[in-house]
C-alpha cells in the first residue's frame, strides 16, 4: 500500500497505522499514570470497565450458547439431501487452495486424507496445491499428493510460487495470488461459468467435514445475494488438542470460542483463516493483496470496497478442523505460539487500510463505514488491553488511596463490586470448560479416561494464556505497526505425535 503513495499521503496514511497501538497504550500508560497520581479517580475507572467487561462477557457468553446450539443441529443435517432438493447444484464446481510453505507430508497428508472421504462428487472438485519454490520439501509435498490423489478429482494443479517477486511479501497472499492466476487459464479453457464456482482456502492442516462441501454447496446457492458473500466456517483446533500441552489447548479454544460467538453476529464478521468465497469475487478483486500478512481478512475487505460495501461474511455452522500450535518442546511451542497470536494480531494493519479507503469512498454509507472501523478497533484494543487491566490493575489502586479517600463510598465499596462482577464474569470460565469438554474429539486410545481431568483443571491457566499469548503478542504487533517495524510472514510450525 505505502510504495505506491505520494510523499504527504505516505504521512498521513503512516498516522492511521499509528492508531491502534496510540489507542492501547494511551489506555494502559493513562491507567498506570492516574493509578499512582490519583488512585480515587482510576477506582471509578475500574469499576466502569469491569462493568462493561462483566455485561460483555455475559453478552458475548450468550451468543456462543446460540453458536453451539446450531452447530450441534448444523450437524445433524443430511446436507447431501438438502442439496437433492436444489439442482442448480449439479452445476457447482469447488476449487480448493491449499496452500503450503514447509509443513510436513504428515500435516499435509491428512488434509488431503479428509477431502478423499467427503461425500461430494470428486469429478466437482478441483485441488490446487499452492506450492512455494523456496522450500523444496513444499514442490516435494505437492507433487507426492498428486500422485497419490490426482486421478480421483476434476484436476489437480501443483503451482510453484516463485521466490523474491517484486512487490510482494513472502507471504501466504502472494503464494494464493500466483496460483490464482495461474488456474484462471485453467477455468478460461473449460468455459465453466465462473458464477458456478466456489473458492475454498484451505489451510495445510485443516480438515473439512464429510459434509462441507455440500453444506457449502447448499449455503451459497441459497444466498439471495451469493456472488456477494464470503462463508465462514468454525475454525476448530483439534486435530492434535489430545497431544498438545495444556495452554496451547486453552489458546486455540479460546479462539474457536471467540470465532463461534462471532457468527451469530455476521455484521462483525472478516474472513479468518480457512474459508469460502465465490471464484467471481477473486477474478473481480484482481485475487489476492501480495503485500500484505493478514491476507485471510484483507481479501474480505478488498471484497467490502471493491463492490462499494455490498458484500458481507456468511457464517456457516460447520467446523474445519485445524492443528493447535505444537513443536518438539515446551519452549519451542510457546515461542511458535506466541508469532502465531502476533501474526493475527497483525490484523490491526486492517484499520487504516480500512480508514483511507473509507474517507474517499462516499459511496459506502456513512453507518457502514462507522461500524466496520469501530468494530475493529474496539475488537484489537480490547484484545491488547482488557486482561493486564483486570488482572494487573483491578486492585492496585485501591491500596494507593490516602486514608482521607479511603472513607470515600466509592473505596469502602470497591472490593465488594469488584468481586461481584468478576464472579459473574466468571460465566465464561465455566461455559469455557463446559463447551470445551463437550467439542473435544474423540479420545485417543493411549490416553486414559483420567486425562479428561486435565482437559478440565487446563482452564485454570485463562488468566496467564489471555495475558502471555493474547494482550501481550497483540499489544506487540500494534506497537511494530505504530513504529513502522513491519512484521513479515510467520509459517506456524505443525507437528503430530506418532503414537504406536
């Protein structure tokens, strides 16, 4: 985006970028200041956030009740009979990316494994296996998996993205957009009506449901506006949650939770990570950005402003499954952890993308606009903000107060609200360990049934994973943004245990 701006345009859209790393650390520095300069005042303040923190927990608690609820009927129906119901749908083809830089033939392998047992018609389905040149073991995987799986799709592409293009980062985007552009020859020379096309991207380590596809299928072409809307799915991180250590398990659900309680509010909705669209929202968009680390939802927004704010994220009640972060040690899994939460925290590089191309877009209502930006920001400030305000600063202040203060109402009554409205936030936790438990996959035969203990008492680390590997690597690629110290593309490690 900066390469191609004028010198004074450069500065101002420098400033935007600045944004969301001022708004955290103004927030934080701010409490820290009035916590020690006057202790009274920042009581208030904590009372009012733990407040609207306990009636957002509350609030967002509800709509993953309601999220689960559809899951569970979502996955109940026979999609494949729905589907009889509409013939349109003989005429879909699903074009499937999957991406992959040096992840293992093992991770690989599965996915693939997953797509051979889904119920839709093969000779529907084309796989294109985005391989990148710089890794050698990636050209190897992708070659490997067409030998293996070729024969039974529609076509089975292997790309190779060059290294060192310019104007692009060496990133999962350019990768997606070099084989996008090589496979448009593909569909042009088969004349398939590109309205009869679905796009899904996969991550190398997601698996899709028997009934994705179809469910996909079913989705779309009962969309009353489908050539304008992306289908998101659940990310569920299970693959290896049995294997993976205990707060890599409450980071991934969490973020499962977080994504599940989105969907039944679409209008706060972007593309994240594995998900769907239609192939003739990718030709229009030009596919997509290469410059960017956040590409799962930047195509989203390259979608919102192409079409001039009529285009929307459909979620569908159906999960992917996906790897926890896990590596041959502790350590090693922590650090991996820690880039990949920074990498989606990268995702604030959306609001001045999102802000510049607003201000000169009249076209998009002014509400519009207003809800995409404010749901943005409020949604990484809180990220990099809320757990060091509740857990490090919800009582410091009330040990700062003068004797003089501490008669005031407000001090002699604190530490009774405080405690009450943090046990009521405490529905989470519980809600946490309750669905967590019940979206757990099936045990593995090694592990014996007491192992589910741990899948419970793992809840008691929320505080140190919302904090260590939520505020922390949030507030960290903010401030990068803030200072222009551009984070690149950081390849998640995956791994599986092999168990006899």
């Amino acid at each position: 985006m900066k390469a191609g701006l004028l010198f004074n345009d450069y500065h101002k859209y420098r400033a935007l970028e600045m944004l969301p790393g001022l708004i955290s650390w103004t927030t934080l520095i701010g409490a820290v200041v009035l916590t020690f300069t006057t202790p009274l005042t920042i009581v208030y303040v904590i009372l009012a956030y733990d407040f609207y923190w306990m009636v957002k927990v509350t609030y967002v608690s509800s709509f993953l009740i309601l999220s689960f609820v559809k899951y569970k009927r979502t996955m109940r129906v026979d999609w494949a009979q729905r589907c009889q119901e509409l013939p349109a749908y003989r005429h879909i083809y699903h074009i499937v990316f999957i991406p992959n830089a040096s992840e293992s033939l093992q991770v690989v392998e599965s996915t693939f494994q997953a797509l051979a047992q889904s119920d839709y018609a093969k000779d529907r389905v084309i796989i294109v296996f985005a391989a990148e040149q710089r890794f050698p073991v990636s050209v190897s995987n992708g070659q490997t998996m067409q030998q293996r799986y070729g024969q039974e799709y529609a076509a089975f592409v292997v790309t190779e993205h060059p290294d060192g293009l310019a104007g692009e980062l060496a990133a999962k985007g350019a990768n997606l957009a070099w084989a996008g552009k090589q496979l448009k020859t593909l569909i042009d020379q088969r004349q398939i009506p590109y309205a009869d096309i679905i796009v899904t991207v996969l991550d190398v380590d997601s698996c899709v449901e028997k009934q994705y596809l179809y469910y996909l299928t079913h989705t779309y072409l009962s969309h009353p506006d489908r050539l304008h809307s992306s289908y998101q799915p659940i990310p569920m991180f299970s693959n290896n949650i049995w294997d993976s250590p205990a707060i890599m398990r409450v980071a991934a659900t969490g973020t499962t939770f977080w994504s599940m309680s989105e969907q039944v509010r679409p209008e706060r909705l972007l593309t994240f990570s594995s998900h769907s669209m239609p192939w003739q929202a990718l030709i229009d968009v030009g596919f997509w950005q290469k410059d960017v680390v956040s590409d799962d939802s930047r195509i989203f927004v390259q979608c919102l402003l192409h079409y001039d704010g009529h285009y929307q994220v459909t979620p569908l009640h159906m999960p992917i499954y996906m790897d926890t972060v896990m590596s041959d040690n502790l350590w090693k899994s922590l650090k991996n952890l820690f880039k990949q939460q920074q990498r989606w925290g990268w995702g604030s590089e959306n609001i001045p993308f999102l802000i510049w191309h607003f201000w000169g877009n009249k076209t998009i209502p002014l509400r519009q606009r207003w809800r995409h930006v404010l749901n943005q920001l409020e949604g990484h400030w809180s990220w990099a903000t809320a757990s060091i305000i509740i857990f490090f600063l919800g009582y410091v202040p009330l040990h700062l107060v003068t004797v003089e203060q501490a008669t005031a109402p407000v001090a002699t009554i604190a530490p009774q609200l405080l405690q009450i409205m943090l046990t009521i936030a405490n529905v989470g936790l519980i809600l946490s360990v309750i669905l967590g438990t019940l979206i757990l996959p099936r045990r593995p035969a090694h592990y014996p049934a007491t192992r589910y203990i741990f899948m419970v008492i793992q809840w008691l680390l929320l505080p140190f994973s919302t904090i260590l590997f939520g505020s922390l690597p949030a507030l960290n690629a903010q401030t990068r943004l803030m200072f222009g110290k551009y984070l690149g593309f950081y390849v998640t490690e995956k791994s599986r245990r092999r168990h006899p």
